[in-house]
C-alpha cells in the first residue's frame, strides 16, 4: 500500500490544464472588453463629427453668401442641439492686411486663424450692415483654457461673399466642442 499512487479525483487531476484555461479566459475578455471600450470613444467622437459635418453643411449652401440676411437664414435652419458651436466668416487668411486693418488692435499681432480670439467679416454694404456670425451660445466665451478640457473640431472651408456688389474670397471658420 505504500508504493500505490493516491486517487485525486476529477478536478484533482485536471487542475494543472484548467489554470492556464482560465489565464487565457480571462486575456480574452479583458482585450474584449479594452476593444468595445475604444471602439465606443471613437464612435462617439466620429458621431460629433459627423454633426459637425452637417453643420458646416447648411452654412456652407452651395459657397456663395450673398449678404449677411442670407447667412442668418442659414445660421436659423442649423439643427446642433448636442454641440457647442461658433461659426463665421472672416478674411484673415484671404486679405491678411485687411484683417489686420479692421480687427486688430495696436499691440495686437497677427496669427492667422486663431480660434480663441475669431473676429468674423463686417459688411461694408450700407444696406446690408452687419457681422457674418453664428454662435448657437453667446454667452460663453471661446478662450485657450476652454479648450485645455475639451476637444474642439475646427473646420476651415473656402467660400466667397458678396460684399457691396463685389465678390470676395474668405473662410468659413466653424469651431464646435462639447
């Protein structure tokens, strides 16, 4: 009796296999679940985009905005409910020396675009005297720290304005965040 080997039973003799069966379970669902998690941030992400996109899309029209009456049309009909939102026209990439002639101060230097501090395209028509914005919140200021928090979509698209019976080149600068 002394040289028979002792009985463990079913589980006894099968628990050497089953641990690394459960190590792999346990890989498996753990990259299971790390996977769904990544693909739920960028679909979320990729669903702000796409509002962005449809936004830009009704401001846009066909790239030809005859006056400012005509972009707030286009400003009313915009449907973002779920983003943040400014958008407008300016010139600063277009007429550099204009942009710096009317919207800068002394001190101030030019940048190009810069999100934080937009100043969007006064008309010189006296018919048609008014500011080519479209913010779907006015009270709340775009600055550098807002962005620190949040991920904001910039969108840059070319378009022409009719301004006083000439046809301008410009930019219509949408800037969205949650």
């Amino acid at each position: 009796m002394l040289r028979q080997k002792g009985f463990l039973g079913p589980i006894g003799d099968d628990l050497p296999s089953l641990i690394p069966l459960l190590f792999a379970l346990v890989i498996f669902f753990s990259v299971f679940t790390f996977t769904f998690n990544v693909f739920e941030k960028n679909s979320a992400a990729f669903e702000q985009n796409l509002e962005v996109l449809k936004l830009v899309r009704v401001l846009k029209s066909n790239g030809y905005i005859s006056s400012t009456a005509y972009f707030n049309q286009r400003c009313n009909e915009v449907n973002a409910p779920t983003i943040k939102f400014k958008a407008g026209i300016t010139n600063a990439a277009t007429a550099p020396e204009d942009f710096k002639k009317n919207y800068l101060s002394a001190g101030e230097t030019y940048n190009g675009i810069d999100i934080s501090n937009l100043h969007f395209f006064k008309s010189t028509d006296p018919a048609d005297a008014g500011v080519f914005e479209c913010p779907n919140n006015s009270d709340e200021l775009l600055s550098p720290q807002k962005f620190k928090d949040t991920k904001a979509i910039v969108k840059i698209l070319p378009i022409v304005v009719e301004d006083n019976r000439i046809v301008k080149p410009m930019h219509l600068v949408v800037v969205a965040w949650q």
